[in-house]
C-alpha cells in the first residue's frame, strides 16, 4: 500500500512539474505578440523623417542674379514716334535692371538708317566690351558680318522687330506678312472688294515694311477688281506720309481705302485728305494717341475702321532677353511678340491714351518670362 501512495505522489509530482514546465514555455508568447506590433509606429516616424528632410523645391530656372554686365542697343532709326517709345521702353527696363543689380550699366546708340551707320555703332559695342547688344536692324543680311565679329567676341545678340537673318542671334519678331493680310482683308470686306486704295510703305528696306507689303499683295492678287492707284513711302511717321500723299492726292482718281503700314502714319494719311477738303476713306489706323482719338470723334458720325500696331514695348522685351540670356536662363532661338488689334466696339478704352504715345503693355520681365520665353 506504501508502495502504491509512492507511486501515486510520484506520478502527482511528475504531472504538476509537466505542467509548470509547460506554463514556461508559453510565456514568452505575448512579449513576441508586441514586438510584432512595435515596428509599426518605428515605421511612421521614419515616413515622418522622410518627409521632414525633403530636399527644398528646385529654384526657379527663370530667376536672375546680379552682375555687372553691360548692354547696348543699336538702334538703326529713330526717326518716327514708334522707335522713340520703343528706346524709352528699353531705357526704363534697363534702369528697373540696373537698379536691381542686374546690370552694371547700358549704352543706347541710335542711327540714322544706314547700314554703315549701324555698322560703326556694333563696332563701338564690341570695342568697349559690352556682354550683350540688343538690335532693330537696318537690314536683314547687311550687318552679318560685324554681328559675327561681336559673337566671336562672346557677345549674345537679340535681335528685335526688325530683325536678321544670321544663325546663333537670338531673333524677337513679329508675323508681319499675318498683319498684311489680315488688315488687307479687313479692307477688302469693307469695300466688297472693288475699289482703289493706296499703299502706305514703311521705313525702307527693314524687315517689317518687306513682311507687312507681301501679305498686302498676297490678298491684293485675289482681287482683280481692286486697282492700286498708288504707292508711297510714309517710313512709319505722320509728316513723311502726309508730304508723299499731297503730292499724288490731286493726280489720283478716287481713293476707297488707303492701306497703312501701321507704325505712326495714319493720321498723317487723315491730315493730307483732310487738308485738300477730301472725304477721308477707310483708314487703317496705327493705334497711335492721335488717331485713336480721331477715330473716336468720327465714329459718332459712322466713320468705320481698324487698328492695328506692333508693340514699341518690345524694347523692354529685347533688354529683358537679354539679361535672361547673360544669366544662363533658357531662351528660345526664335521668339514672337504680339500685335495689338483694336476693333470698333474697343476704341473707347483708348480715348485718352497720352499724345504722342502707341498703345502698347509695358514688358516686366515677368511678362517676358511668361508671354515670350515660355
């Protein structure tokens, strides 16, 4: 019977060593169960560091930084209203430039409209060692081979409104045989295309008179009934044109439509009929402060018209290129710039434009960035 509890307390003593062992073994179950779910908030404050040591937005490309670079413009003619607003325009962006340290200084030198004239002026340019020169050309092809001279030397070059045909300079131009042909039409819908009209031709020679005078022709050709009673040279200006047309007026039969260049003419067209007690014609205006105003005292009275000019503002545009290029910024080979079109139902907004002014928006250098190099 001993011998029996014996072994009834050994087996008791063996179950209950199983169990506490077993009891053992399971602890460890609940401390894995948590650091299983440890990671998870390790995990988030990583995401969270990552996040916190982004590297910064990349800097603007189109910034500008100081330098003491210097400018020039060539201007090769400075004889009407537009190229005089137009070197205004240059010189208030390269003071806003020069102010702000991004340029040590400019130089404005302005022609007589020759080539040999501007010739001397890039000459100048490249002697007194300028970083960039802005250009309004005298012709396309002539000034080729100083501008190559000037780029060998490292100088960037901007050509502008009336530009050149050279590869390496940057170009700013407007779609000149466009406005031709969209003026032209304008004309011809009004005179249900029969009539006589007269050509006003711009400054001789430069590239916009030759762009603007082949999309006249190129709507001209398509109407056999319209005759071309005359052709002169107005070089963009008021009293040149007034002068040529009062010469021919009382030799011509009567005139429908004259067609303008567009760069500061047309009131010179008005005055000449008006001075030989002529009716005026449709006049393709130039939105300069004088014709717009005259266009509006007429239009009371039925008088029917448009208007339409570059942008003498384009030579803030060309001093903003500039810069951008000296600064590395990425800059088009070919750009182009806007034409201001001005309908019947606008004239209003630009009846009291300041005598002796063009319509046309100031070009910041943010307007450049977005409007031009973009």
């Amino acid at each position: 019977m001993k011998n029996t509890f014996r072994v009834l307390a050994l087996l008791l003593a063996m179950v209950m060593m199983i169990v506490l062992v077993g009891c053992s073994t399971a602890a460890p179950a609940p401390a894995a169960a948590e650091t299983t779910e440890a990671p998870a908030p390790a995990d988030t404050a990583t995401t969270d560091t990552a996040a916190a040591t982004d590297e910064p937005a990349a800097a603007d490309p189109t910034a500008l930084a100081k330098g003491d670079y210097v400018i020039g413009l060539s201007n090769s003619f400075y004889g009407n209203t537009w190229r005089k607003q137009m070197v205004e325009s240059f010189t208030q962006a390269a003071e806003e430039a020069k102010t702000a340290g991004y340029i040590k200084d400019y130089e404005i030198q302005n022609g007589d409209h020759t080539v040999n004239t501007q010739i001397a002026q890039i000459n100048s340019f490249i002697l007194s060692g300028v970083d960039a020169i802005c250009i309004n050309a005298a012709s396309s092809t002539a000034l080729n081979d100083v501008i190559k001279q000037a780029m060998d030397q490292g100088i960037k070059i901007v050509a502008f409104d009336s530009i050149i045909d050279l590869a390496g300079a940057y170009t700013m131009d407007y779609d000149w045989v466009d406005m031709g042909e969209r003026k032209t039409q304008f004309v011809m819908d009004q005179i249900g295309g029969k009539g006589n009209v007269v050509i006003v031709r711009g400054v001789s020679g430069a590239a916009p008179d030759e762009g603007i005078y082949q999309g006249i022709r190129n709507v001209l050709d398509t109407y056999p009934d319209v005759k071309i009673a005359a052709e002169v040279i107005g070089e963009a200006d008021a009293t040149v044109t007034q002068e040529a047309l009062l010469n021919i007026l009382s030799s011509l039969p009567k005139i429908d439509a004259v067609i303008t260049h567009c760069g500061a003419d047309s009131m010179g067209a008005v005055n000449a009929f008006e001075s030989m007690g002529l009716d005026v014609p449709l006049i393709i205006g130039d939105n300069t402060a004088e014709f717009m105003t005259w266009w509006n005292a007429k239009a009371a009275d039925g008088y029917v018209t448009m208007s339409v000019n570059s942008t003498p503002s384009c030579g803030s545009g060309a001093l903003w290129v500039a810069v951008a290029l000296l600064n590395g910024v990425e800059v088009p080979q070919n750009m182009f710039l806007p034409f201001i079109y001005i309908s019947q139902d606008q004239i209003g907004e630009y009846a009291n434009l300041e005598a002796g002014t063009i319509a046309s928006p100031y070009m910041s250098y943010d307007y450049v960035v977005e409007n031009i190099l973009k």
